[in-house]
C-alpha cells in the first residue's frame, strides 16, 4: 500500500472498523512509514481529547435523583401511574405520594443491595485476598507514605494544579503517560457501578499536578457522595502487586494498590471496611486496562 | 433487581441490563436536546417505551444499541411535532476542499473543545457522538440513525474535519496559534 491508500483508511482503521487482512496491511505501511504514523497519531489523539472533554463535563452526566426516580418506574405501580399522566410525570414526581413511594423503594434498594453486598463479602471466596481480607492487615508502607498523602489531602477539592492533557502531565512527569485514559475512565466508572450497585457517574476527570507528580484524576459521583480514583506513576517503590492498603486519613479512606508501574488510590468517604471491598472489586479491571494501555 | 422490571424471552432483566448505561443515554439525550430537562423527559420516555416494547428485544444486538434507535426515534418524533427544522450541513464543499490534518490546538479548554463540537450540524455531531463518544460500530451507528452504512463513514469524516477547523478557529481567536502555523 502507499501512502495515499493508507490515508484514505485512516478513518476506519482508527475506529476498528477494517478487515484484519486491511488492518495488517496499513500496520505494515505505518511500522516503516513514520510520517503515516505520526498522522494515525494526530487522529488517536483528537479522538482521545474529545472522549475526554465529554466525560469530564458534568452537564453531560444525569442527575443521581433523576435516575432514583427512573428507577422508580420498574415498579408496576409507579408504571400504571405514568401511563395515567403521560408525560407529565413531573407533575406527578413533585406530589407527596411519589415522594412517599420513591422513599419506600429507596429504602427498599438500600436494604437489598446492602445485605446482598454483605453477603457476597462473607460468603464468596474470591471476592476477598487473603493479604487484604482485614483492612488493617496491610498498613501503607513508608515507600508510598508520600503518594498516599498526596491522593488523599491534597486532591480534596482538587486544588492542585490542573493539566490538560496526556502530553502536559507528560511535561511534568515524563513517567506519567497514561495511554488510554478515557478507557481507563469509563471501565473504571463501569466497575465501580457494578460494586456499588447503582447508578455512579463521572462528575468529573482530569490531570493533576503535586510536587512534580502527575495524577489522573477521576471523580465519580453516587449516592452516597463522591469517590476518586487516582493513577500515577509508581516510580522505583516496590510493592507487593496482590496487597491492597488502606487506613483512614482525615474522615476519608483510602485503599491504594500497584499495578505494573502505575499505583492506583480509591479514596472515599466510605468506612475502611467497604472502601477496601470496593478497592478490591475494581481491581482486576484497572489491571486489565492499565495493562492494555502500556501496550499501545 | 428491580421488583417490577419486565424479562424478555432469552430471560434478560431490563432493569439489570439498562442500569449500567443509563448515565450514556442521559448523555445523548442532553446531546440531542441541549436541554436538561428534556433530556431527562427524552431518557423518561425512551426507558417507558423500552419496559412496553421489552419483550420484542432479542440479544442478538446490544440493549445500549436498541435503547438509543428509541432515543433517536422519539427524539426526531418531538422535534416533527414542534415543527423544528433538523439541522443540516451547509459546509459540505468547503470541508471536502480540506487536505491537512491540524492536531488540536492544546491549549484549548474541554469546555471549548465541547463548543465546538455544538457548533457542528447535528447530522454531523451527533456521528461524533455515537462512534468516538459512546463506541458504536459503524454498523450500530447506521441502524440507529436509519441511515446507510456509507452515508455514516461520509458524514463522519467531515464530521471530524469540520471540528478540527472549528477548533482551530478557536485557537486562532484565542491567540494560542498564528495564522502561519495553519497554512497547509
């Protein structure tokens, strides 16, 4: 292929949408083609900026009580009252019998999914590791005393310095390429839905900055409050890559694990007991996209 | 679980299966309608229709896929009962006469990235949505829309051309590039 017809491609190869057969062959022309290359990379990182603008816009994220209320509507009782008021439901959300029914539902939820979470704790083997099954097991070694600190104190509120992009936290801490990170953001909120059981959006997402450290920061909102995921670089601490720490800072817990060179914080206003199951449920999936990330 | 979530018969739950992208469909409702509020009708409506029609749903294309041809339908179906006209491409000639590839002006803000891609016709934005935002093929893009498989890679590559201008005029505004720095 020459370079016209490898351009003429980029736009499917870029969204995996060719052939393997077309797939090998542009790979071919691009790994001796640096010029090829560098385009397919302009493209990879518009589209990576734009996923990113939109995750982290708030606007785009729904309201946690519009979603109670959507939630409402599976039962057959609150169906049957729609169907009477078509669509306005609103008028009918704002009365004193919706707030009354979604009360009891929540409560209803709340109960359910909390004794079926202590259950799957305390009956499912896999879904605790031995070195972490106890939170206070595995205390913060001195090595990540400093990151830990950093994710917790200093990323309240996000004051740090905010960076824009994958090359700007680049520029700061030239280990901190996080390849991938819009991936790593929507898994990371999928597999944190999927332990918290309800609904948890992306309030917002970014790069920080402390003391020459660059962070991702993700910052997801559910209904009980807020919980953030941070990734930076490792560096040279070594770390037992099946541990988990955790402990409580200030009112917050903190869980932090390693994968590869990266160390991953889940911090939350959860007690240190759930914060750490939570850890631990999403751990497997941060892994697997961390690992495809340093792939690319 | 829901208590009162209907299954469809390959014994799928909708509520089960719909939670964990409620927060995409509330996404390209905000996208299409601009508005929070009718998005949240939009969402409303679109998961209503999904529990009445849920038992017609087979797994061999995903939920997210079926959910958003609902959201499209009911979307396109409000704005014929308003009268409001559904934006086209004026641009077309211009974007096809586009042979460079500007890289995005980096210091350009999310919120300006986002302004431009609302500056886009919807035809076209709402491409940019579905494929790079929410991950549909090209083929899911196609059967939402109710528009040939060609018509979604045409429209999507001007799509992406006309952000990059826009996007480039920003930075131009903006100070942050000279005109000589986008001269093919």
């Amino acid at each position: 292929m020459n370079c016209q017809e490898v351009r003429e491609s980029f736009e499917p190869f870029i969204d995996e949408e060719l052939s393997v057969e077309m797939l090998n062959k542009i790979n071919l022309h691009v790994a001796a083609c640096s010029a090829c290359g560098e385009m397919i990379g302009l493209r990879e990182r518009f589209d990576a900026r734009l996923r990113n603008a939109i995750a982290a816009d708030s606007r785009f994220s729904p309201d946690p009580e519009f979603v109670a209320r959507l939630q409402s509507e599976f039962s057959p009782k609150s169906s049957r009252s729609f169907a009477l008021f078509g669509s306005g439901w609103r008028l009918w959300f704002a009365s004193g019998l919706s707030a009354a029914l979604l009360l009891t539902i929540g409560t209803y939820y709340f109960g359910v999914f909390r004794s079926a979470e202590s259950e799957a704790v305390s009956t499912n083997p896999s879904s605790t590791q031995p070195e972490a099954a106890t939170p206070s097991a595995v205390a913060v070694p001195a090595a990540f005393r400093t990151l830990v600190n950093m994710a917790v104190e200093e990323h309240k509120s996000c004051t740090l310095t905010n960076l824009t992009s994958n090359h700007h936290a680049a520029a700061v801490n030239p280990e901190a390429i996080f390849l991938g990170d819009h991936n790593l953001d929507e898994a990371v909120r999928a597999a944190v839905q999927k332990e918290v059981r309800h609904n948890v959006s992306a309030a917002a997402s970014h790069f920080c900055e402390a003391q020459g450290q660059a962070f991702r920061h993700l910052i997801l909102r559910e209904r009980e409050g807020y919980i953030s995921v941070l990734v930076t670089d490792a560096g040279n601490r070594q770390q037992d890559e099946n541990a988990i720490f955790c402990e409580t800072i200030e009112g917050s817990s903190v869980a932090c694990f390693k994968s590869q060179r990266k160390t991953v914080f889940v911090v939350s206003e959860r007690s240190e007991e759930a914060n750490l199951r939570l850890a631990q449920g999403i751990t497997p999936t941060v892994r697997s996209v961390l690992n495809r990330s340093s792939q690319l | 679980m829901g208590f009162g979530s209907p299954t469809n018969p390959d014994g799928l739950d909708f509520e089960a299966e719909l939670l964990p992208f409620i927060g995409d469909l509330y996404r390209m409702a905000r996208w299409l309608t601009r508005d929070p509020e009718k998005a949240e009708e939009l969402v409303h409506d679109a998961v209503i229709l999904g529990i009445k029609g849920f038992h017609t749903y087979r797994a061999t294309s995903s939920l997210k896929s079926w959910m958003f041809t609902i959201i499209y339908r009911l979307n396109i179906r409000q704005n014929q009962k308003k009268k409001l006209p559904i934006a086209d491409d004026p641009d077309e000639l211009l974007i096809n006469q586009l042979a460079y590839e500007p890289d995005i002006p980096k210091h350009l803000t999310d919120e300006e990235i986002i302004a431009a891609l609302e500056r886009l016709p919807v035809s076209l934005s709402e491409l940019v949505m579905l494929v790079n935002v929410e991950g549909f093929t090209y083929a899911e893009a196609a059967t939402i829309l109710q528009i040939p498989i060609g018509t979604v890679m045409s429209r999507l590559y001007r799509a992406r051309q006309r952000l990059r201008v826009e996007l480039e005029d920003a930075a131009l505004n903006a100070g942050f590039l000279e005109r000589a720095e986008v001269t093919p």
